[in-house]
C-alpha cells in the first residue's frame, strides 16, 4: 500500500519503525484528521546526495527538492 502514497513537504502523515513479532514495519500514523478521498502523503525524508531530486509536490513552501 505504501507505493501508492506520496511525498509532501507539508504531508498529512508521518512515519516510525516498529517491531512486531521481531520484525521493523515502518508505520504510517495521521498528523492531523484526514478528509475522505484526500491524497495520503508523508515527508519520504531522502538523505542529501548530490544528485538532486526535484519535488512536485505543489504546496506551499515546498522545499523544491525532495533531498
């Protein structure tokens, strides 16, 4: 299901790694009530390198790149 959820530099969820029967899942949790039909999206946090790459997420104050 992750495949289908997007980066935002203002997203409405965030992640954390949790173990559960001695395995990491990397979870989803809403940062604030989500509105039915509304895209789901999280900060996908890439490290710096220096290959950029831009970001298209198109809200406001958007960092432009998503490393």
């Amino acid at each position: 299901i992750a495949r289908f959820t997007n980066h935002s530099c203002q997203p409405n969820c965030f992640t954390r790694t949790v173990t559960a029967n001695g395995k990491n899942h990397i979870m989803l949790f809403a940062k604030r009530i989500i509105d039915r039909g509304e895209e789901i999206t999280y900060d996908y946090l890439f490290p710096i390198e220096e290959k950029k790459i831009p970001c298209n997420c198109g809200a406001q104050g958007c960092k432009e790149w998503m490393n």
